[in-house]
C-alpha cells in the first residue's frame, strides 16, 4: 500500500498522528488527499514526469524568494504509483491581489536573465494542463515563441482535426508582432489562470500572503503570465497596481497579449475539443490583420 | 538522430559552429562527448531516472552558491534516448583543496537547517553509482543512518548472496554508535571521492576554483562528505586546514567515519563484487566492539 510506503518515507515524530488521508477534490488530471501537514496526490506510474515537472517548477519558484509556494516534500514512485507530497496550505484568507502583482513581478524582475547562451527555455520539458510542452532554448524569443510553443501546438490540434486557416501566415508574422520588444528572460509561472493561485494567512505577521501552486514554468517574457491571469477570469484592477509598482510594462502589451494567449486557447482545443476552435480562429484572423 | 534533436533544442546564434561531438572518456556508465561549449551524457532511456536525479543534485550544489558545478542545461529523452546537457567545463588547472575544503565546508554550513519536520533525507530518491539510494525523511539521523542508508545496502548484498555475521548486530548498536552526536541537516554532494571532483581557472581572478560533480545529494551529516573524501584517496592536509578555517568537525569524527564509509564500501561489493566484502566484514566487526 503507497500510504504505508509514505509512512516510512516521512517517518519523523509526529508519524503516529497522521491519521487517515482525506480524500479532497485537487487537479482534474490526479487523486489530491489532505494528510496530517500534507498535501498528497497520486496517479498512475505512466504520469510520473507530470509529478516530476510539477515539484521542479514549484522548486524554481521557491528558489526565487519572491512568492510562495508549496514545499516540495516528496516526488517519487511506487509499485504502479507516482505520488508527489507537498506541505499542505491552509487557503481561502482574503484575497491580496495587490501583493500578488508585487510579488510576481518581483520574481520576474529577480530572475530575468542575460545569458550569451541558452536563454529562453528551460532545462526539461514540462506540462500545461496535461499536454507536453517543449521547452528547448532559443536565443530569440520570438523564435521561441513560434518553435516552442505556437507550432507544437498548432500541430496537435492538426493530428487531432482542427485545422485553422491563416495559421501558416500568423506564425511568419510573430517576427513583426514581436518587433521592437526585447524581453529579458525572467522565471514565469508560465500556467497564471486564477485557479493557480490562492492566499494563506502569514502566521507571523497574520497578513494574507499570495500562493502560486500547478506551474509550468520556464525563462520567457514575462507578459505570458500577466496576459494569461486575464484570460480566464482576472485578478483586478490592484493587481495591475501591484505590477506597476515593482516594474511597468513596456508599451504595446496588449497586442502581445493575444499572441501569447491563443497558446492557451489553442491548448484548450487540444484538451476540450471544438468548443474553443472558434476562439482560436478568431484570435490567429486578428493577429494576421 | 539525438544530434539533430539536440541542435534544434539549443537553437541559438553559435549553433552553426557547434561542429561534431567529440566522444570523450566520462563515467562508466553512460557515453560522454564534448561538443562546443556543452558536456552531452547519453544514454537509454531507462537510464533517464539517473540523469534527472543528476540533473537534481548539481542544480542543488549551485543553488547553495558555495561550490561550482557544471549547468544543467538540457535533461531530457528523445527516442529511445536519455540524454543530459551540461556547461562544459575546462578541467585540469592546478590542485586547490584548501579552496575545496572551505568551499565544499562553507555549502555544508550554509545549507544545515534545522525544519521541526522533514529533516533528515532528500524529496526523491538518487543513485550512488549506479545503485538505486532511498532517500526518505527522517527526523532522527542515526534511524536514518540505519533505515534509508545500511540496512537497504545490506539487503543488496544479501539479495547477491553477500552475507555478512554480525551485521544485524552492527544495525542495533547505531544509536549507541552516533550518541550524543547531533548533526545539523546539511547539503552533501554524496559521492564525494577524490574521482568526483577537480579543479578550473577562474576566467577573472586567474585561480584555481574547485568543480564538484556526479553528486547523490541529501540532507544529512556533513561528515559523511568529509569521511568517503578519505576512502579512495584524499585530498590531503590543506583540505582539512580548509575545513577547519570554516567550520571545525565536533570530536568522534574518526568512529563515525567508518560506519559512514561502510555504505560505500557495502556498494562496492553490489557494484564490483566480491573483493570489497572481506573489507566491509572487517569494518563491521571493528564497528560492533
């Protein structure tokens, strides 16, 4: 049984009170259980490099110093199981979304990076959701972009039948779309939906502190996470405050946002089907205009 | 074929005079080439759990900011291939290991933490050689010592056909063994023979900078670093002087050091066989007086 396996791997003192793993509804992909100063999930040993991507992710972030996120306590297999066991984070304080743009912004600012070599990447593929996503270094992020995200992409929805028309043309674009931006490479969170983050209260000062969790990350421009945390929901208007505050945009945002965001839209056709096809059509016209 | 796969990963401006891989003489287990300014390790993929763990622990030496190590660049799979990319590093300036010991000592001091739980061990498991080592939490180090690290070894060896009198005995005088010995939680390198590390010249200052590599890291005694550092070779008397101007070893070293080195010598046996027995018998009958 992986929970007696579990006992021993983290046996300490206080094993003898751990009780019974509360079943709690986590990810979609994933079994989620709340477990003594725990949060465990599990899955199937086929889904063991999502496991291991989650907890290398949440490790960059927390080396950043800048937000929290869960410690990663265990990321390993057993018999025909992956299991990742995270502290658990008491949720749901006040929102702080002020604090969350500070912060996140911190991390980009920190982080950014500028290597003669490989800059824009990571070191090892990751997920977002539950589709691969490749993250070879590119010196040019604008290569990046189409090489590493909207081609791969695009190619799924094609073996999956959703072709879109202008397509080819958009991906030629990307070079005038991104011209005159040069973003540094800084650290994103790279999955910045509002349901990846959260707020728990700082047990010192009792001020309610922003948590990052589910990540995708990798070395890019950092308006990915800032155009993803409006595309499904958004954080508000002191959020963008928070930003400003640590490090305004450059201009032109809001075109790069669209170009940065039918990543996703295109990735949720992968994994929802036809009802995003239409989105994903109307963004690659406007982007082609 | 891997070559190109990796060309298209590093994409950048001096991808066109990277030139042909060089194979080169690495570890025993895997192919090892210099290519421009990279390191590449290949391998088959069911070698992939080694070169993440790899990949792992090199990223948590550099974390430390206390030792050079080569950068992890690329860990991934391709076909039916692991492979590993790391910065390619100059080897072979002149011996420093006074530098080392400070160095390798200053990481043990600055990374030793004291968590109410999670203390003793590592978040996923690794390899020492190419021999599977668990790492699971434990809060008492000498049961550590005990359960992740000798006993496991011992049923290895067991599992070979190795057995060793009064080695059940040994495992129930630990405690007794590591009384009123209390270390702190630190980052080791794990495999630290003298084989594991070398030196490069500091392209500003001139001098001589250690390189640690092929690391099976986890949280635990210092010393275990320090004692396997004596095993196969030594890095001699300006290593300890190092050593000792950072952070002086508490009295007993000298007892510990062999039920230490007994798990490396134990690992011998799995690895190479037979001719390292008769020393892991002779240790294990030293230990029990």
């Amino acid at each position: 049984m992986i929970w007696d396996h579990l006992r021993k791997q983290l046996s300490n003192d206080a094993i003898g009170s751990l009780g019974t793993p509360t079943p709690i509804s986590g990810g979609c992909i994933s079994k989620a259980f709340h477990w003594g100063p725990y949060f465990v999930k599990t899955n199937h040993i086929t889904h063991s490099a999502m496991f291991r991507a989650e907890s290398d992710g949440l490790m960059a972030i927390a080396d950043s110093r800048c937000v929290t996120t869960p410690v990663v306590i265990l990321c390993s297999e057993y018999d025909s199981q992956a299991y990742l066991v995270l502290d658990h984070i008491d949720m749901g304080a006040p929102p702080n979304p002020r604090q969350l743009g500070k912060e996140l912004t911190r991390m980009h600012q920190q982080t950014a990076r500028n290597h003669a070599r490989p800059t824009f990447g990571w070191h090892q593929d990751n997920f977002i959701g539950s589709t691969p996503q490749n993250n070879g270094w590119n010196a040019n992020w604008s290569d990046f972009w189409r090489k590493q995200r909207l081609e791969p992409m695009l190619n799924r929805c094609l073996n999956l039948g959703f072709e879109f028309p202008r397509s080819q043309q958009l991906l030629e674009r990307i070079p005038d779309i991104l011209a005159d931006h040069h973003p540094a490479p800084s650290l994103v969170h790279g999955d910045l939906w509002t349901g990846n983050a959260d707020y728990t209260t700082n047990k010192t000062s009792g001020s309610s502190t922003p948590v990052l969790f589910d990540p995708a990350v990798y070395l890019g421009d950092r308006e990915v996470d800032l155009a993803m945390s409006e595309l499904f929901g958004s954080f508000g208007p002191a959020f963008w405050k928070g930003v400003d505050e640590v490090w305004p945009l450059p201009p032109g945002y809001q075109r790069r946002r669209e170009l940065y965001n039918l990543y996703h839209i295109l990735n949720h056709t992968v994994l929802f089907g036809a009802s995003y096809a239409n989105q994903a059509q109307t963004m690659i016209l406007n982007l082609c205009r």
